[in-house]
C-alpha cells in the first residue's frame, strides 16, 4: 500500500494513499463566522464547495505554518449517509510518500479518546509514523459537523 506522509510538530503521520484525490498547494482561505476550531472554510475544486479542516489547528491548537511544503490534501470520506464526499485537510511537509503493507501498523498501546483518529503505528523512513484513520478523524475532531457538497 502507498501512504501519504505529513508532519505534525515532529510527528510523522501516514494517510492512506488511496483516498487522496490530488495534493494542491495552500491557497488563503477566509475562515467562516462560527465555524468549529480546525475548520478553515471552503475551496472551490472544480465547481464544488469543499470544507477545509486544518490538521494542526485540530491537534496541536495553531494553525499550519505557511510554508511551500504545506498542501491542502484532498480526500474522499464518506457522510453517515454513505454518501462520498470531498474534504481537504491542509498539512505541513506533505511532500513525500511512503509504501508498507497494512498489516506493517501495529497498536501504539496508547489511546486518546481525544484523538480517536490516531491509529496504528510502523517504522517509517526517518523514524515511527502513525496511521490517521480518516473515517475517525472528522466525528472525532469537529462534532456536529456535516459534510455536504455543493456543487
């Protein structure tokens, strides 16, 4: 299996390639009024409204360093309705990948109900690398929020 690398802090943390879309750069986006902590706003990708959540607002409580390394990675979730949707998780240093099979993850033997999304770890090229599960991370991190695209 291919897996997307990025950095949180010094952290190294795998997406499952499969699920990205494409890999943009950062564009500036206008955060919405009352919107939750980690939700910067919305993008236009080809004449759909996708929301955008900022990986290191949701975990480490700022947002994304602007640098040219930092991306907005497109990926397909699924609403509880099963519907496909489109979310874009901006991430710094997500310029590399990395292949491993899944069954090379093994439980950190740590649990965070916080960070429920934070799965299984392997040893990755410049040290461990632990396992984003997408279809935990968006209940998880913004509650109440729902995925609906607009076209």
């Amino acid at each position: 299996m291919l897996f997307l690398l990025l950095y949180l802090d010094n952290g190294c943390y795998a997406l499952d390639a499969s699920l990205v879309v494409e890999v943009l750069p950062l564009v500036r986006i206008e955060k919405p009024l009352r919107s939750p902590q980690g939700v910067v706003g919305t993008i236009n990708y080809r004449r759909a409204l996708v929301p955008v959540i900022d990986l290191s607002e949701l975990a480490l409580g700022r947002p994304a360093a602007p640098r040219l390394s930092t991306r907005i990675i497109l990926v397909r979730c699924s609403e509880e309705d099963g519907q496909p949707r489109l979310l874009g998780l901006i991430a710094e240093k997500a310029i590399e990948t990395m292949r491993c099979q899944s069954a090379d993850f093994v439980p950190s033997g740590i649990t965070n109900a916080d960070a429920s999304y934070l799965g299984a770890i392997t040893m990755g090229p410049r040290g461990l690398v632990q396992r984003i599960e997408l279809n935990k991370l968006l209940p998880a991190a913004v509650p109440g929020m729902a995925l609906k695209q607009s076209a």
